[in-house]
C-alpha cells in the first residue's frame, strides 16, 4: 500500500500553514490511516515542503531514495535469508532520517543494521546530530562504546593527528558496496548495504532486557573478514521497532585509505 506524506520544514509559522493547504488540495483531506495517510511535520531545518512516499519496500523523501529487500526476520531463523538495502544520500537531517527509520527501514533487523553506516556518517558531519541519530536506532546498552568509538577514531588529537592511520573518517563507506582501500572507499551508486544471516540463530533476552537477538551479517570489503556480525534485538510489542544490539565490527579499525576519502552524498 502506497502513502503519501508531505513533511512540512520551515523557519516561520506561515510555512506550515502552505504545507497544509499543499496536503489538502492534493488529498483533500487530513485523515490518518493506520499505518500511513498523510501528515505535516514542522522543522526549522529547511523553508519548504518535502513529498515523501512510503511502500513497504521503499521511501522517496524529496530527491533521496531508499529501498529494502530481503527475508531476515526475527520471528524465525533462516540460514540462507540475506538482506540488502540503498540509499541515493545520506538522511540530510534528523528528522529524514527518524522517518526512514521508523517507517522503512527499523522494522526489519537489516533494515535497522544498514542504518548503522548512515549514522556514523552523519557523526562525521555533526556530532551532535549524529549522535541523536545513534541513539535513536541504538539499545541504550550499545550507545556509549558506539560513540566512545567514533569520538577516537573521527577526531584527531595530539596523539592521532589527522594524517594518522588510527583516524578514519571514512569508516562509514568500508561496508558500502564497491568500497575498498584501494578506490579510496569510493562506493558504487546508489549506496548498497548487503547482509546475510549468521551462523549463530536468534537468541531471547532473558536477563538484561526483553527481546529476541537477530544475528546477521554486513558484507564489507573494508576488513579481511568481509562478514561483520552485528547483534539486531527486536524489543517486545506489536509495534516495536528493532535496534542495533551490538555491532563492534562495524567500528573496528578498517584497512587504510588509498588515496583521499570523496567522502558520501
């Protein structure tokens, strides 16, 4: 089922007002239908008003694109099941990027994981927005070492200036389709982020939380070991969306550079 949602960005009060008017004229009215319809967010992060639609399988927010396909699931365990998901950009904010995850990609455990690279990378543009962006798709238990992590190995210090081998800026794009050292982890486009299930099957949470773990694995060509396991819980609920439970792999030092990072979209 396809749905239509006009997010409204302004810096006056005027502009939301537009936005509705935009809304009513194109749907006539205002109604919220379980699961979709349409509604109008304010934000003060841009003066105008962005079209997004939503599938099951895909997202058009503006100009940005994100697709999901894959059978990894926490309801069973399925050696075989794989996952795969692309974006044109990077979420430009936080509000773009609290929508695709909860209304694509965080209800699904590969969609939540491949949100993963997204985040750091907007922890290299702004450490304040990235660090809501972490926090959001993150079990809390799994925030501090995440952001202790990048906060060493994105700023340079006088015992790791930037031309230190330890800073890697471009740890985002090492689980990025077509990323290597040597193209100088220039992705192929759009950004594809491909998983697989792990060996290791769901396990439930029994003393520190509620929940059934999902193990799967990011397929990145930034390591010797191409398969980075990354821990997905899916909280209990009918509506829960699934975090990012452990993902160590994914901030692991990555092969050096070749050359400059062009950095993403």
């Amino acid at each position: 089922m396809k749905k239509s949602i006009y997010i409204g960005a302004m810096v006056v009060g005027m502009m939301a007002a537009a936005c509705q008017q935009q809304q009513k004229t194109s749907t006539g009215s205002f109604a919220h239908a379980e699961g979709g319809g349409q509604e109008v967010v304010s934000s003060e992060e841009s003066a105008e008003c962005i079209t997004v639609e939503v599938t099951d399988t895909s997202m058009q927010y503006g100009s940005h694109r994100y697709t999901m396909t894959g059978n990894l699931t926490a309801e069973r365990y399925d050696r075989e099941a794989k996952g795969c998901v692309t974006f044109t950009h990077v979420p430009a904010n936080y509000g773009e990027f609290a929508k695709v995850y909860e209304r694509l990609l965080g209800k699904t455990p590969h969609g939540t994981a491949a949100m993963m690279p997204m985040a750091m990378a907007l922890y290299g543009r702004d450490r304040d927005l990235g660090e809501r962006c972490i926090r959001l798709i993150n079990y809390d238990s799994n925030v501090t070492s995440v952001l202790s992590q990048l906060r060493q190995k994105f700023t340079p210090s006088k015992h790791a200036p930037a031309n230190d081998t330890y800073i890697q800026p471009y740890l985002p794009a090492a689980v990025l389709k077509g990323a290597t050292p040597e193209n100088g982890y220039t992705p192929t486009e759009p950004y594809t982020v491909e998983m697989t299930a792990s060996i290791n099957q769901h396990s439930d949470l029994k003393i520190s939380g509620k929940g059934r773990v999902v193990y799967l694995y990011v397929l990145g060509d930034g390591w010797d070991t191409k398969k980075r396991q990354v821990e997905v819980l899916l909280p209990p609920g009918d509506d829960a969306l699934h975090k990012v439970f452990n993902c160590p792999s994914l901030y692991t030092q990555c092969k050096t550079i070749e050359g400059e990072w062009p950095g993403l979209k």
